[in-house]
C-alpha cells in the first residue's frame, strides 16, 4: 500500500572498507545482495545481532573520526583505524547470511587456534566469545506454548537424539546397547606444554557435571604436542579406576589417530566399550575401525555428539588456562 520495496542487505564489496547497510533498492551490480526480506523488524534484528559479533560499518560515507558506535563495540571505523582484519570480518558476514554457520565456525575456531598457539590469549578469548554467540543464536529454539502442550518437551528431543544416534552407530556396525553414560575426552596444551585432558560425561543424554573429570598429562613428550599419546596416557589412566561407571560409549576429539590410539587402550585392557571419534574439519563421526560416518548438518545425532565434544573441549581449555597461568607467574 506505501509502495515500498522489500528490504534486502546490501555489502558494498567493491568498497575498500565495505559496508553493511540495509536497502529497499538494488542499484549497484557490483554490490553483494541479501534478501529480499519479508519482515523489516527481523531483518533489523538479525543485522544488530550480527552487528554484536562482528562490529561494521552501516553509513556509505563514514566521517574521518572514530563514531559513536566504535565506543559502544558496534563499528571498527575501518577507514579511521585501518583495521586489517575488517575484510576478514565482512567475509565471516557473508557467510553468515549464506546460512553456512559451520563454516564460519570452522574459521572462526581456527583463526583462535593460531591466537592461542602464537600465546595472543586476549585475542583468542575474543573469537571464542564470538564462536559460542554465533551457536547460541543459530541453536534450536522452541516456542514456551509447545512446554504447556507437552511439560516432557526437553525430554523428548533428548531422546530422540539418542534414539537417532544409537540407530546410526547399530547401522554402522558400533554395537551399543545403551546410551546411559557417554564420555568425551579432550586434549588441550601449548606446544606441548601444560598438557591437560578432560572428560566430560552425558547421563541419559544431561550434562553430569558431578563426573567431569581433569587429568594433567604426567608423561614427558619433550615438549612437543602428541595428542596420540596423550589420549592412550589419560583413557589408561581412567579405565584402571574400578570404582568408576564404565561409559556406555566413548568420544574423542579427533578423527582417525586418536580413535586408534583409544583403540590400542581398550585392547590392552581387554575391554569392550563402543567408540567413535568426531573428526572437526567435517563434523566426520570416525567409527573404532577406522570408517567415516558422514551425516547431515541438521542431523540430530551429529548434534548430540558435536554437544558433549564442544564441552570436552571447553572444559579442558579452562583447565590449560590454569595450569598455564600457574606457569607464568611461578
């Protein structure tokens, strides 16, 4: 009736520093498009939310100061502080807007693996921040109403991934009988130093905080990261306490070399426990014999595993960080 346009999301590409503006018209071919979008209210919510993670500029002639909202974390101002990495922040945009939130993580998580190796904590405490607000607004969402409709909501989407997963792991040939108690191993250190492990522990599909457990790597590796030995020094540590629950199935963190190594353990102790290794670059599920389970991004199995991998690996993250300032400061 007002004889408006839908809005789209316009990145002016061409642009040195490009910019992030919001449009009802497309008048430059050499601009990257969004949209049309049928909501102008969430289309707006959308683009100040990403604004959070990923601070931009939103004018088509910035002024030669700092903005107001470079003060408020909203704009880098580019062409004031020629910010280097703003081109790799536009990118990341853009991949957020394509829907490809986990390639964007992918970068995301190895942009803070390189900060963290070359000892920039500051830096890659920053890109984690951003890596756990993009999964938290890209996460699944249900309506309270769907709660008063049926109180075992929560529930029941547990145990639908469960079911999903334990069907895959039978049709792949990882027999297990139950899902009761899973277990993810990590390994976190800095070029060798520092080395920790963690297990985290799933009960019925429910972060069991009460059965984390941390390990600091006893063995010496002459400084130099050794995953593969790290995770058969930890799965012997933990397999030898009797008075722990056996895990109904095993995660690691890692794809082919970790799961043998966790192999060579439970040979050696003569136990039969299912195993399965998450591989990151793909989210590949790798199965005790060395074979790639390759599911689909939505796949509800995929997420019940990628869930207590990612809190493996946050917990044994906070552990190293620990240890490591005990380092420094000794």
């Amino acid at each position: 009736m007002d004889g408006k346009s839908y809005p789209s999301v316009k990145i002016t590409i061409k642009d040195k520093y490009p910019k992030v503006l919001f449009v009802r018209k497309r008048l430059e071919e050499d601009a990257l498009y969004f949209g049309p979008y049928t909501s102008t209210t969430s289309l707006r919510t959308v683009l100040k939310l990403i604004r959070r993670i990923f601070p931009y500029q939103s004018v088509e002639n910035h002024s030669n100061r700092l903005c107001l909202y470079f003060h408020l974390g909203l704009c880098t101002c580019p062409s004031v502080t020629h910010d280097e990495r703003y081109k790799k922040t536009i990118k990341h945009i853009i991949d957020f807007l394509n829907g490809d939130t986990k390639k964007l993580i992918r970068d995301l998580e190895h942009e803070r693996n390189i900060f963290s190796k070359s000892e920039n904590y500051e830096q890659a405490q920053d890109i984690q921040k951003k890596i756990d607000s993009i999964k938290l607004i890209t996460s699944s969402v249900y309506n309270p109403f769907e709660y008063e409709l049926n109180p075992n909501l929560r529930e029941d989407v547990i145990n639908k991934e469960l079911d999903q997963l334990m069907g895959i792991l039978i049709e792949n040939n990882v027999f297990v009988e139950n899902l009761t108690r899973i277990e993810c191993y990590d390994i976190s250190n800095t070029s060798g130093l520092n080395a920790t492990a963690s297990m985290v522990v799933l009960t019925n599909g429910e972060k069991d905080t009460n059965s984390y457990r941390r390990f600091k790597i006893r063995k010496y590796y002459k400084n130099k990261p050794n995953d593969f030995a790290m995770i058969e020094e930890v799965l012997e540590r933990r397999l030898k306490h009797k008075d722990w629950q056996n895990p109904s199935l095993l995660v690691i963190d890692g794809g082919k070399g970790q799961v043998s190594s966790a192999r060579k353990v439970l040979n050696a102790l003569d136990l039969d426990i299912p195993l399965i290794g998450l591989a990151k670059r793909e989210e590949t599920i790798i199965t005790s014999d060395l074979r790639g389970i390759s599911l689909p991004k939505d796949s509800k199995a995929l997420h019940i595993v990628m869930k207590i991998r990612d809190e493996a690996h946050r917990f044994a993250i906070t552990y190293h960080k620990k240890l490591r300032s005990k380092f420094i400061f000794s």
